[in-house]
C-alpha cells in the first residue's frame, strides 16, 4: 500500500468526514440498527459515538491499515466492543447468514468491485436482514453527472479510488433483496458533484 494511501489519505479523509453536517447524518442513519452488526469501510471509527446506546459490540471491514490506527483511540473510547478485520468488501470474512445489519456510510464509491461487495452483504446478511447504507453518488441531472464523470480521474487520485459517479439505487438493486426503499438529498454548501446523497434500507 502506498504511503499516501496508508500515511496521508486517512488523516485527510478523518478530517473531511468529521464535518458535524455528516455527524447528524450517521446518527439518523444508524438509529434503528440492532443485533449482530458489521460495519464495512469502518474507516476512522467516525460511526462509533452514533450508534444507539444498547449497541455493545459490532464486527468491521477495511483493508486500510492507516484507517484503523486512528480508529483504536475512538474504539477505547466508545465502550463497544470491535471485531477489526483487514479485508476489503469483495470478500468478508465471515460465514453466510451472521448478522442482522450491515452498514455502510460513504464507503461504495471507495470498492474497485463494488457489484461483488454488495453480493457478499446480501450473502452475510440473515434472512429478514437489513442492509443500512447512506451514500454520495450519481447526480440527478446532465449536467451533474458530465462534471461528476470529468473530475473522476481527480477524485480517485485524491480519494484513494472514490468516484463521484456511483449509481447507487442500481448497484443495490443488484442483488435480490426482499425490498429496498431509499431516498435522495443534497447537502447544503456542497457542489451537487460530491454532494448527492443516497439514504436507504434493503431487506433480504
């Protein structure tokens, strides 16, 4: 792994996604999250302080070491317990069938093969299983999304690999969940290129 990757890049990224905008998002989103957890892309542990207070103990995926250094000092602080896994989404490292929620907060615009991440959450996820996810990706109109496409090749290079132009709804859609309801917002004082959002729940 390079060093901006492993160095630079988690520092950076732990900084952007510390904005207090992005904290009242994570708590909304995790609110109704119970039972055994995995959380892929864990990043910095900026989840940890939102979920609800009868939430002990979660599992976690990321193959990013310099992610996980910053996150220790944040899981010593949050009194729950962590099960740290170096692995990225494409193959998780737990049996079919373990988990009752999976969560995922801006992280599948990060996964080379993201079609195959979404496969093995559908896979890990119990019957009845909620996939809990809030994302940026695909503008809305033309215009977004031909400037989304044309600073891609920055956004990779700055973004460790995230792209702008994830089409969320459809990569969810690609396995056969039960049911998938989301809905779709911008953030206020952010260019709609990095600032659509994508918030939903898909039940296997």
């Amino acid at each position: 792994m390079k060093l901006y990757s492993r160095i630079i890049f988690p520092r950076l990224c732990d900084w952007v996604m510390s904005d207090p905008e992005m904290g009242k998002l994570r708590g909304e989103v995790l609110a109704g999250v119970e039972g055994e957890i995995l959380e892929i892309g864990f990043g910095t542990g900026l989840n940890l302080a939102h979920y609800p207070s009868g939430v002990r103990r979660i599992a976690t995926a990321d193959p990013n070491p310099g992610m996980s250094k910053i996150a220790r000092k944040r899981i010593a602080d949050s009194g729950i317990a962590v099960d740290q896994r170096a692995s990225g989404g494409e193959e998780l490292p737990f049996e079919g069938g373990t988990f009752d929620c999976v969560v995922s907060t801006w992280t599948l615009c990060s996964i080379p093969e993201v079609g195959r991440a979404i496969g093995e959450i559908y896979r890990v996820l119990r019957p009845g299983g909620r996939f809990v996810f809030l994302e940026h990706g695909l503008g809305l109109d033309p215009k977004t999304q031909k400037w989304q496409r044309r600073l891609n090749p920055i956004q990779r290079l700055l973004g460790d690999g995230c792209r702008l132009d994830l089409d969320v709804p459809t990569v969810v859609g690609s396995q056969p969940f039960a049911d998938v309801r989301f809905d779709w917002f911008e953030m206020e004082r952010v260019p709609r290129t990095h600032g659509t959002m994508y918030r939903g729940v898909a039940v296997k």
